[in-house]
C-alpha cells in the first residue's frame, strides 16, 4: 500500500512517499539483488534466465544509483549516469523477454534494440552534457535530460513498454503463445508497476517529471514475479 504523509513547511504543503525512501531504495536493491542470484542458482541457465537476471540486476544498480544519489554521495554524479544507463537497458530487455515467451522472435530486431539501448546508455555514461542536472526529493530522482533528448528518449522508452506488452496480448489473444501462463505472468509483471505510476502521476501530477525512477520503484514486484512466477513456469514448461 502506498503510504503518503503530508507536511506543512513554509506555509506550503509537501507530499512525501515514504515507499520511494532512501532507506526503501536500498532495501529494494538487495531484494532485486537477491532475485537475481536466486535465479542463477535455482534455473537452468537459458537465454530466459540470462533475461531475468539481467533485469534484475539492471532494477538494483538502478535503485543504488538513487541511493547515492539521494544520500548525497561524492559519487552522486556517477551514480546518476549509472543508474540512468541502467533503465535504458531495461524496455528492450523486457520486449526481448516477451518474444522468447511468446513463442515468435525476430532475432534481427531484438538485437538491433539491445543495441541502440546499448549506445543510448553509453551516451548517457559518457556525454558531459547528457544532464541538464539531477534532483533528489528525498523520495525518487528527477532527471533533467535536453529539451531534444527527451524528445528522443520518451518515444524509445514508453515505445518498447507499450509494444512489449501488445506482443504479449497479442500472442495471447491470437493463441501462437507457446508459454501461455508465462506470459500472462510477465503481463501481470509489466501492469504492477506500469498501472500504480499511471494512477500517481495523475493524482500527482508533480510526479510526472519522475515517472523513470517511479516506475523503477514499483518494478521491485516485477522482478518478484520473474523469479517466483514467470522463471518457474518457463523452467517447469522447457522440461
């Protein structure tokens, strides 16, 4: 449950997310941590698994990013690039999971996103203009990217969010799914996070300029159910 407090300061009132804490930030990090070495020790080692665990791992460095970033950390800096390279990763990723559960995959398209991720991470480790500037609000971090950036960014983002989950529908709907109960488990991982920031950002609407390090905050239950759900069905399925 999404526990919110209201405070007055300076005769203004601040919204503060207790679930979005730094200390919730890093608890989060050693639960996705903790699903990834979960599912190294207890799957077989398929190109499925390496997705899970990849995920999860991208999820932590996420969340340890904003740690440091939140505690002001000397390294906050880094940090703030890390962890943004981090959830670039994560849509085509998560379009790559889909198409390997969902039966039909089109290795020439997965691979070409997985390489423009790739090259968008690496812009945003190494590019000395990459960030307008970052802020933390002691729940999440904003990000603030170029007025051409996010231009680009956003269609790529929510793009491989919103087509992962119509693959997934429509592989479901049109029955060509070969690991139909996975899928629908990975659906319900994808609704989990995407569904509570939808509904926060619009009764929030200051949040919308941290929907990324939200998202990442709720996506803690996906990775749940890739390692208890998901990973389970497939390696059960696979047999």
């Amino acid at each position: 449950m999404l526990f919110v407090t209201m405070r007055k300061h300076n005769m203004f009132k601040q919204t503060t997310f207790a679930c979005f804490s730094p200390p919730v930030m890093i608890g989060t990090f050693f639960i996705e941590i903790l699903c990834a070495v979960y599912a190294l020790w207890r799957f077989k080692m398929n190109l499925v698994t390496r997705l899970c665990v990849a995920i999860c791992v991208n999820l932590a460095i996420f969340q340890f990013a904003e740690y440091f970033v939140c505690t002001q950390s000397t390294y906050a800096i880094m940090a703030s690039r890390l962890g943004f390279a981090a959830i670039t990763l994560l849509p085509p990723l998560g379009f790559w999971l889909m198409c390997e559960l969902s039966g039909k995959v089109n290795k020439h398209l997965v691979h070409a996103l997985m390489v423009l991720g790739a090259f968008v991470a690496v812009y945003f480790l190494l590019h000395k203009n990459a960030f307008e500037s970052y802020e933390c609000t002691g729940n999440y971090v904003i990000f603030q990217i170029g007025k051409a950036q996010t231009t680009l960014y956003s269609p790529y983002y929510f793009g491989l969010l919103i087509a992962a989950v119509a693959k997934g529908s429509y592989a479901l709907f049109s029955k060509q799914a070969t690991n139909v109960l996975a899928v629908k488990w990975l659906l319900v991982g994808y609704a989990v996070f995407i569904v509570p920031v939808a509904i926060l950002t619009t009764l929030h609407p200051v949040t919308r300029q941290a929907v990324p390090s939200i998202l990442c905050g709720f996506a803690v239950m996906l990775a749940i159910i890739l390692v208890t759900r998901v990973l389970p069905i497939y390696d059960k399925e696979s047999t």
